[in-house]
C-alpha cells in the first residue's frame, strides 16, 4: 500500500538535545513538507522541498533543520536551538508543489 | 501578508448540517482546500475549490467566492464521527505550498 511512514509514534527527549524525525514516502511524490501543531495553532508549515537535494524554509524554520537526499525521504532535525520544541510534529508529500497533501500519522516529541 | 479566519469551535446536534466559514486574505490565490482531523491524527483530504461555486462530494459540500475571499464547507445529516477539526488551507502565490487556518473544532451531540 502506498503511504507516508512516521517514526516514532512518541517521542521523548531531554532538554538540549538534538533528535531526527523520519518521514517517508513511497507515493512517488516530488514535493514533501513539515508541520508543527500545537494546541489552537493549526499547522504551521516548518520546511518544504520540491525535488531531491533542494528545500526552503517555510514561516517557522528556525531551530530546525532538513536533508532530502532522496526522493522517499524528508528527515526533520529539532535542534538544540529550538526554544519550545514540545509538538505534534506531520509530514506531507504532494505530486505537485501546491497540490493535495497527504499527511502520515505524526510524531509527538515531547521534550523533559 | 497572508490571514486565514475560521471560527475556533462550533457545535451540531446529529442529522442537523452545519456550515463552516473560512475568509482568506492573500497576496495570490491558486485554490483553497478543506481537510478533517480527528483528535491526535492525520488530517485527510475533503474538497478542493479554484472555481467560484459549490463542490459537492456525499454529505460534505464546499463553496468558494474568490471576489470576497470566502468558502464555506457544508456538511449534512451530521454524524457522530463527524465531531473533529476542519482545517481551511490556501494556496500560496507561487503554488508551491498550503497556508493553514487554525482550525474549526466541530462537537456532534446526539
């Protein structure tokens, strides 16, 4: 079945600490995104990319960091910089830049 | 810059149809989107409008006027599974993203 895959499910971190989020696809989409929710914010998109080895920075980028390397993987990196990264953190991918999104199941990262 | 406004909660009894209000204000338009999400998971696709006009798909219903820069999403004989949030999302300028409201959470009683 095609899909998006986020792993984990949960996450737990301590302060200070750098952690990588996975994200992939097999939906032979171009175009992958990152969105942060927290509580009555609605999402906020974090970095997008439109092909492989090429990404921008979307409303709230900073403190993070992406690669795409490969067109099946969007891993996102909550730096240490990031001053409240507690969130509910999806993923998207789309065939065209500003088409449908499909989102996966989302990682909760919890930092201590 | 770029605002999208949807009331934060509504609530419905079941078999009623409500309707949920989006306005928009942007510096381009190239479409506007509707998705549900239910608590803690995924938001999934509903409808898509470019076009002035109603879309209508089952029991949900989408409208766009992109003279007053406004949509609705109708949904009809209301079921429990309904009660989630909907998301209102438009299309930025260049096309190469979704610009989200924050959501409208909607409580189905019975």
């Amino acid at each position: 079945d095609g899909g998006i895959t986020q792993s984990p499910k949960y996450l737990f971190r301590k302060e200070g600490q750098n952690v990588t989020l996975s994200c992939e696809q097999n939906l032979n989409h171009d175009a992958m995104y990152w969105y942060r929710q927290d509580p009555g914010q609605g999402l906020r998109l974090i970095y997008y990319s439109q092909i492989v080895n090429d990404f921008q920075k979307g409303d709230i980028a900073e403190g993070y960091s992406v690669s795409r390397e490969k067109k099946e993987s969007f891993p996102l990196t909550v730096t240490s910089a990031q001053k409240n990264p507690t969130a509910f953190y999806l993923c998207a991918s789309s065939s065209g830049g500003g088409g449908e999104q499909f989102f996966g199941p989302g990682t909760r990262l919890t930092v201590l | 810059g770029q605002n999208i406004d949807q009331p934060t909660e509504m609530t419905a009894t079941e078999g009623a149809i409500v309707q949920i209000n989006c306005t928009y204000q942007t510096s381009g338009f190239n479409g506007l989107f509707w998705y549900q999400q239910h608590a803690g998971e995924a938001p999934t696709f509903l409808s898509y409008n470019v076009l002035d006009g109603l879309e209508e798909k089952g029991r949900f219903s989408s409208f766009l006027s992109r003279s007053k820069g406004y949509s609705y999403l109708l949904l009809k004989e209301l079921q429990m599974k309904d009660s989630a949030s909907y998301l209102c999302a438009v299309r930025n300028q260049a096309g190469t993203a979704l610009i989200f409201g924050k959501g409208t959470t909607l409580s189905v009683s019975s």
